[in-house]
C-alpha cells in the first residue's frame, strides 16, 4: 500500500491550461510515472445562475470585476472535502514572493491547494475566511494566476522524492547554494575561435572545484550582489565568503539568506 502521492488542486477558470507546460520534460515524465498528481478545477462548476457567472462589480466602484466569494468558497470546500491536501494559496500580485525556502516547505507537505485569479481578484472575505497564504511570483503582472501556478507546481515537483534522477544534480546545487551558476562549456574545444578554459581540460578536478566555485562568486558579486550581503565588505570575494559562510553574523541573517538562496 502507497500513500497518495503530492497534489495541486489548481481552481481556475480556464482548466484548460493545466497540464499544459507541466505535462512536458521533467514534471510531465514525474506526473505519468505517478510521482505527483495535478488536479485542475473549473471555478464555474460552483456557479449557481444559468450564465455560471463568477464574478460581480466591486463595491464602492471602479475598474474591473471582483471573484465572488460565495462561487470561491464552494470550490474550496468541495476540493478540501473530496480530500486535497496541502495549504491553501491565492496566487497574487500582492501575496509575499515565493522564493525556494517557500518552494521547499511545501514540497515537503502533501500537496497544495492553488486559488489562480482573474479579473481584479478575489473579494477579500473568502481569502481571510478559509484562510489563504497569498503567494507572487515577482514584481511584474501576469494576466492571472495560472502560469503562477505553473511556476510554483514545477518548482515543487523537482524536488520531489524521484523526479530529479541524478542524484549529482542536487548534491551539485546544495554545493552551490546560495551562489549563482558557474559558466558550462562543452564540445567543440575552440567554436568562433574562443577558447573553453585551460583548467577544465587539465583533469585537476581540485583545481577545477576552485576555479568553479572562484567563478559562481564573481558572478554572484556582479549581478545579485545581494545574495552576498552578510559578508564582510573588505576582504577578497572568496574570503568574504568564506568567513561568512562559517561565522554568520546572526542567526537571523542566516535564516533569510538559507531561505532566499536559489
Ligand atoms: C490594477 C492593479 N493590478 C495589481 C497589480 C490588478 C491585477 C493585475 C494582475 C490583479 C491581478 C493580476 C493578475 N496577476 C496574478 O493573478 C498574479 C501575479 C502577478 O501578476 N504577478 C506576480 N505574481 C502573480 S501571482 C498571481
């Protein structure tokens, strides 16, 4: 006998769209071989009128149309009483933004229930009333919540139990973290006349470590300087992180930076 294995209960108004990227590469080889279950629910089933509206004007006026909470509610209650699990979460523009310490806890859980919004959003009652985690991917503006739910699930289900074969693959990223990518090259050795690096010919697999890890600081310093900001600001790149990496400056600091760390 097996548990259930992780599900997102995705409601929607365009059920559609599900699996759609998420039936491809990674997580659509995990999901046929039964790793994680999608389960995409068309918001209209909880209507009540002949036109299945789910939506009305905003009281106190203005632009666009408000998700009544009514049609809401019932779609959550039905998807919690047929037994989904996992959290609820309303994908919106201005819930906390998701970053992988996020993304980690609720692989660990059993699933997740998805809200994706259209029009303006959601009348505020039913989000305090069934308690919804309001989730953004990002300072920028979608046209709904799907491909948020997309992003979120994908994130999710790579870290699931199974779905990433090479176990090298995430024993490389916890070995980076914290850090962005070192540069990858491959065949041929010189293509438009550049060159691939000596060191990553030599076969000195400890100097390539150092080169490695020396190039993901520098490009980390140059473009998300903030992932390395609890380090000392006068010694060299590697030592700062050196230092900072064996003695965090608090317990705090660490925490947050363990969370944002890609
Ligand atoms: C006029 C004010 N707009 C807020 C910025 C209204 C609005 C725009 C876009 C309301 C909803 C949306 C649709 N976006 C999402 O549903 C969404 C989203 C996003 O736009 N950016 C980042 N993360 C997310 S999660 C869901």
């Amino acid at each position: 006998m097996s548990d259930a294995p992780w599900t997102a209960t995705v409601l929607t108004i365009f059920p559609e769209m599900f699996p759609g990227p998420l039936g491809f590469s990674l997580a659509g080889k995990a999901l046929a071989r039964g790793l994680w279950r999608l389960e995409a629910v068309d918001i209209r089933d909880f209507a009540t009128d002949r036109h299945r509206t789910v939506d009305d004007a905003p009281f106190g006026g203005g632009a666009g149309m408000v998700m009544r909470p009514d049609v809401v509610a019932r779609a959550v209650d039905a998807v919690k009483a047929r037994g989904a699990p996992g959290p609820s979460i309303y994908l919106s523009p201005r819930g906390e933004r998701l970053h992988q310490g996020i993304v980690r806890e609720l692989a660990a859980g059993p699933g997740v229930v998805l809200l994706c919004g259209r029009f303006e959003g959601v009348d505020e009652r039913v989000l305090e009333a069934r308690a919804f985690r309001e989730i953004s991917i990002g300072d920028f503006v979608l046209s709904g919540g799907e491909l948020a739910a997309m992003v979120l699930i994908d994130a999710c289900v790579r870290l699931l139990p199974g779905v990433v074969g090479d176990a090298a693959s995430l024993a490389e990223e916890s070995f980076a973290q914290g850090l962005l990518e070192y540069p990858h090259y491959t065949r041929p050795a010189v293509w438009e006349g550049r060159k691939v690096p000596d060191v990553l010919l030599s076969g000195h697999h400890e100097r390539i470590r150092e080169w490695r890890r020396q190039k993901a600081l520098e490009i980390t310093r140059a473009r998300r300087p903030d992932l390395l900001t609890t380090v000392s600001a006068t010694a060299s790149c590697a030592d700062r992180t050196r230092s900072e990496r064996r003695e965090p400056s608090s317990a705090a600091a660490e925490k947050t930076r363990a969370e944002e760390c890609p």
